[in-house]
C-alpha cells in the first residue's frame, strides 16, 4: 500500500510542473557575461530577425504551433564578439520577454541559440527579435537565423529566416 501511494504522489508531482519557456536556462547566460567597458573600439549593431511560434493552417482561424529556434552565430574565426540584449516581442510589437540585458561573449566560430518551447505561442504568428550587439574593427558581423520545426505522426514541417541588420 505503501507504495501505490508513493507511485501516485510522484505521479502528481511529475504532472504538475510547468514547462520551460526555453531550453537555454537564463544562468546560462549568466556564465557567459563579459565586461565590455574597456573596449570603447567596439562597433555596434542591431539586427531584427523574425521568427514564428505559430503560422496558420487551412485557414487563417486555425494555427499550427512551432519549435523556433534563435541561433547566433560569431562567423569571425579570429575575434571574439559580444551581444548584448536578445529581445523577443510578439506579432503587436509588444515585448515578450528579454533573454539578456548584459553583454555576452561568443568565442570565434561559436554559437548559442534561444529555444522558444512549441507550446510557447505567447509570440504568435509574427514575433521578432531584436538583437544588439558589438565587434572588434574589420570582424565580419554576426549571423542570426530562425529556424521553425514541428513534427506530427509523420509529416515534418520546417523553414529557416536570416536576420537584417537595422542599425
């Protein structure tokens, strides 16, 4: 009897949590911060990149849910870059949700990504991020890309997006 009971309360417990909002856990960035104040040589840069967490299906009453997942890529093999804000805003342009407010390092050739969850359709069908970020003198910028997957029994969807730099 003992452990029905056991096996039922570990059975509510692992139903009850609530599921990640991201896969990339915010200490993770935590781990990457890095103190730019020194290097005033930086040039600055923002791009927008457009990603989907849902797209319409049949018709534009029903949606599809997406996996989207932000890569940022250092396409330098030389020079270290920094990001420094990743912000996610839904399809009215409303804030969603920042990722970092503090720069990042990424290492030459490196990537991160952000992963917004399918069950995440607090973007929408037109969310976009804004992504800030600086670079040594003559590094190549940075390469931001969305990819969008969902899978169903047997059919498989996915397109990928590339960032435009804004400013």
């Amino acid at each position: 009897m003992k452990y029905i009971l056991l096996l039922v309360a570990l059975l509510v417990i692992g139903c009850t949590q609530t599921p990640e909002i991201s896969s990339i856990n915010p200490e993770n960035w935590a781990k990457r911060m890095a103190d730019i104040s020194s290097l005033d040589s930086l040039e600055y840069g923002k791009t927008y990149l457009s990603v989907y967490s849902q797209i319409y299906s049949t018709s534009e009453h029903k949606t599809h849910n997406l996996t989207a997942m932000v890569s940022m890529r250092n396409t330098s093999d030389q020079d270290t870059i920094y990001l420094l804000k990743a912000e996610y805003f839904d399809t009215h342009g409303n804030p969603v949700r920042t990722y970092f407010d503090h720069p990042v390092y990424l290492a030459p050739m490196e990537t991160t990504e952000i992963i917004i969850d399918e069950m995440d359709i607090a973007g929408g069908t037109g969310s976009n991020f804004l992504i800030e970020w600086k670079i040594p003198a003559h590094c190549p910028e940075p390469l931001f890309e969305g990819i969008m997957n969902s899978t169903m029994g047997q059919q498989g969807l996915s397109f990928a997006t590339v960032g435009v730099r804004i400013n």
